[in-house]
C-alpha cells in the first residue's frame, strides 16, 4: 500500500533511475546523424540554437514544455505569454507526474 503518496509511476521510478544502461552524460547527432556523448555546455547551446531557430522559423507558437511542479509553469507560462507572445502551453502537471516529483523532492531534499 502507498499511503496515497506514490501512483505507479513514482513507485517504479527507482527501476529506472538505477538502471546499468541509464544514460548520464548528454547525446547529440553529429553531422551524419549519428548519436555521440556531449558536454552540458554543448548540449545547452545546441538548445538554445534550435529554439531560436524554430521561434525565427515558424513564429512564438512553435515550441513547447517538458515536465514540472505547478509553480515552474506558473512560471513558464508569464514568461511565454509575456516574453514569447504565445498562448499555448503544454504543462504536463498530471496526476502521475506532479507526484513523482513532489515525492522524489521529499526524498532527496
């Protein structure tokens, strides 16, 4: 029993996060498409290239969100309304991620 803490997600977490084949270091595709080991830093630029590039490309509506607690997109979602002129949002707060997280911040913080 979980004690109305963890859903199935949260409780299977561990599973993942210990796996011997856990990725730990950022993977990119060099020029043949071909995926290769990453510094942060390369990986963070490269980011922040392709999403200047998609907003110059296709406008403020053409980029969403990954995963987070309801305050970062509170957040989020000023910065892109007022910074990026965009309404669109994908703000994955379910159910099953909303606790993952929270229980996991408890765990570790």
């Amino acid at each position: 029993m979980n004690r109305g803490r963890l859903g199935p997600k949260g409780e299977n977490q561990w599973y993942a996060n210990n796996s011997p084949d856990r990725l730990l270091t950022p993977m990119i595709r060099d020029s043949s498409g071909k995926l290769v080991p990453a510094t942060w830093d390369e990986a963070m630029n490269l980011m922040v290239k392709k999403a200047t590039d998609s907003l110059k490309q296709r406008g403020s509506n053409s980029d969403s969100t990954g995963q987070g607690l309801l305050e970062d997109y509170y957040t989020i979602a000023k910065f892109r309304r007022a910074g990026l002129q965009t309404h669109l949002l994908d703000a994955n707060t379910r159910l099953c991620t909303a606790t993952t997280e929270f229980c996991l911040l408890q765990s570790f913080c």
